[in-house]
C-alpha cells in the first residue's frame, strides 16, 4: 500500500514512512469508539512501547496512537486514580514489558541492591530515576509521582 501526502500541486509528495503505512494497515488511526477498538488499540500499543528501536514511522505511529487512547481513557476513565505505591507501578510495568531486574539494572545504571531495594519499596524512586524509567517506558514522569 503506498499513502502519500501533500499540501499543493506545487510542493513535492512525500510518501508515508513504509513502517507507518505497514501499522496504519494493521490497526488504522481513528477516533476509538469501542471496548474492542481500546483492547486492539492497547495490544498494539504495548507491542511498540517496549521496543527501543523505533524508526521514524513508528515513532510518529505511535506518537498518534499514545493521543488516541489518552482521549479514550479521558472520556471513558476520568475519576480512575491510581493509588499504588510507585514501586508497584514499576513492577506493573516491567510485567507487562517482560523487563527483568537485570535489564532494570542496565537502563538505570544501578546495582542489583538498589533495584532490589527499589522493587520492594525499600528506597524511593530519584529524580533521575523516575527521568530514565520515563525515557525507557515511553511515559510521563508523573506516572511515579
């Protein structure tokens, strides 16, 4: 499937990165309206979140989709807080992405005490650990707020 883009006649078409048409194809970019549509839209979320290596046309993919649920679960979830602890919410994370403490370690350049120490609610989450949990799980740093 080949999609191109442009504003005028005048300006050059630039066509869709081959990795977004590809994601546009599997799940298109669309208000979502249903319970189904949110389960599809999280499925393909989680699958792209964990990756490290995305290349444009993911990121912009994901970028829209990241918008699209955020509206669904502001419409849909508004009063919804989530209580946990932040050492919880870490926990919650590394299940769903498949991270394991070692790979915890390595993305925070910590020992394997800290992370230790940090999973079991024993030591809170630095500034800058909180930055680099963001960075890795593509989330805002409030989520460990």
């Amino acid at each position: 499937m080949t999609l191109a883009v442009g504003k005028s006649r005048s300006r050059r078409r630039s066509a869709l990165h081959p990795s977004y048409a590809k994601l546009l194809c599997e799940w298109p970019l669309r208000a979502i309206k249903s319970e189904s549509d949110y389960q599809t839209a999280g499925k393909v979320l989680d699958r792209l979140i964990v990756r490290s290596n995305l290349d444009p046309g993911q990121r912009d993919y994901l970028g829209a989709l990241e918008l699209l649920i955020e509206a669904y679960d502001n419409e849909h979830f508004p009063d919804i807080l989530d209580e946990r602890p932040p050492h919880m919410r870490l926990k919650q994370l590394m299940q769903s992405s498949d991270t394991s403490p070692a790979q915890l370690q390595r993305i925070l350049g910590a020992s394997q005490t800290l992370v230790s120490l940090m999973l079991h609610g024993k030591r809170e989450l630095s500034k800058r650990t909180i930055s680099k949990l963001a960075e890795h799980f593509r989330i805002d740093p409030g989520y460990f707020l």
